[in-house]
C-alpha cells in the first residue's frame, strides 16, 4: 500500500480528531477520548508542530501521530526535557497494514535527527519493544506517583542519552482533561454506540501491571 507521510495542516485538523474518535471507539473506555485529547494538544505549549504527522493513501488521511514534549523531574526538582507521542491513531479499516509502523518509524528518524533526548510513553511492552522501547525501570524512570509501571516505556534517541537521568515521568496536562469539556466537545460528532469490550479489560489489566 502506498503511504505518504506528510505534516498535519491546520485544514486537516477535524479530519483528524473524526479519525482518532473513530479508531479507539470502545477500544480502551466505553466511547472514546484520544480525540479530546488530541485536540487540547494542539493548543499546548508543549505541541511540537514539526513531529505532528499525517499518514495519506490516494489523498484521504489515514492514520497520524502526534508529539508533544514532556520531562523527567529528579530528585533535586531538576526537569528534564524529553518527548512523547500519543495517540497513534490509523483509522479502523486501514489498521493492521503496516501503518502504524511507518508513522512510528519515520516519526523516531525525525525526532532523533532534530537532536531530541529520548521518547517517553505508556503502551503494550510487547509491542513497543520492537521498535527499541525498554521498561522505565531500566533508566530508574517511574511515573509521578512513584510507581514502575510496565507500561511506561522508554527509547533513547541518541546513545546514553539518559545517562545519570532518572526520576518521575510527567506529561502534558491534556492527557487530564475536563470530563464536561470533553462533553461539550462530543457533542459536535454524529452519535455512536458505547460498548463495553474485551479489548477494555486488556488494557486495564496493563495499566494495573507493575515491575
């Protein structure tokens, strides 16, 4: 399949958040909220314009990822500066076509090319690792409650990127939104049907997985 990946314009933009919405539709919560999410990041300080990519086959946008950038803080309440991605979103009848894949793949090039430190996330260990993601433990890196969690993965950019670096992770704060935001926000989207799914189980059992 031939895939261009471009940068995300400002035109492209509900294409994207109709995109995201429906490519975790019941996936992880009843409903969805990467969209939201989405949206808000845009709006951050911490949006990094030049990593905010799109995915297109025969002119329709299929898949994007975004970044944004987030910190390490250490013991001395010293940050850290490093960057994260999230979502991945592929819309539902291109998933399991290698997009994903070359969104992440190209995305990492860039971001390591442009000098930054390292890309820090919450995703299935087994599926990152392919890409060189390890467990935050490895680097001594938790999140803010002070938790290992498995999910929190990290992939060093450059070679000892993180050496003498460790502490808690933290992230934008549009990750944390308004519930009654986030309503009035649906409200401008065609209704869709909320599920519980197995898929939902799944992720939360990871989410509850320490090291």
């Amino acid at each position: 399949m031939e895939i261009q990946i471009k940068n995300e314009t400002e035109k492209d933009y509900r294409e994207v958040e109709e995109l995201t919405r429906e490519a975790f539709w019941n996936l992880y919560v009843p409903g969805a909220d990467e969209h939201f999410i989405v949206h808000n990041l845009r709006k951050s300080k911490n949006f990094i314009k030049h990593l905010d990519l799109v995915a297109v086959h025969q002119d329709k946008i299929v898949g994007s990822i975004i970044y944004t950038l987030s910190y390490i803080e250490d013991e001395f309440n010293q940050k850290h500066e490093v960057i994260t991605f999230g979502p991945v979103s592929i819309l539902p009848e291109f998933q399991n076509k290698g997009i994903g894949r070359k969104l992440i793949e190209y995305s990492i090039k860039k971001a390591r090319d442009l000098s930054y430190k390292a890309i820090i996330i919450y995703g299935y260990p087994d599926y990152y690792s392919k890409y060189g993601f390890k467990s935050g433990k490895n680097y001594n890196i938790c999140t803010p409650e002070g938790t290992y969690m498995k999910a929190l993965q990290v992939l060093e950019l450059q070679e000892n990127a993180l050496k003498g670096i460790h502490g808690k992770f933290f992230q934008d704060n549009a990750f944390h939104y308004d519930e009654s935001e986030k309503e009035k926000f649906d409200k401008t989207f065609s209704e869709k049907e909320k599920l519980i799914t197995e898929s939902q189980k799944k992720f939360e059992e990871m989410l509850n997985m320490f090291e």
